[in-house]
C-alpha cells in the first residue's frame, strides 16, 4: 500500500504589513512679534485748564 499523501500545507499568509506613515511635521510656526505698543505720551497739561475755571459761587 502506498502511504497516503501528506496533507496538504497551507502556509498561513503573512500577516499584513500596516505601514504606519509617520505623519508629516507641523510646520514651523514663527510667531510674528507682537506689534511694538506705542504709548501715547499723556497729553500735556495745560489741555486741562485752557477752559477757565467753573466761577465759584
């Protein structure tokens, strides 16, 4: 009698490759400087008194 036949081998398939793509790095972010701050001088004094004075009762 001849020996049976080997069983059939399944090669069990490789197991899926997850290519994981690094994602893509953020772009650079340049922080615009922030805008100079102007301070207005105090207006000048005099501003204040170039009414006259309320007459006082």
């Amino acid at each position: 009698k001849s020996p049976p036949p080997p069983p059939p081998v399944y090669k069990s398939p490789p197991p899926p490759v997850y290519k994981y793509k690094s994602p893509p790095p953020p772009p650079p972010v340049y922080k615009s400087p922030p805008p100079p701050v102007y301070k207005s001088p105090p207006p000048p004094y005099h501003y204040y008194y170039t009414s006259p004075p309320p007459p006082h009762y």
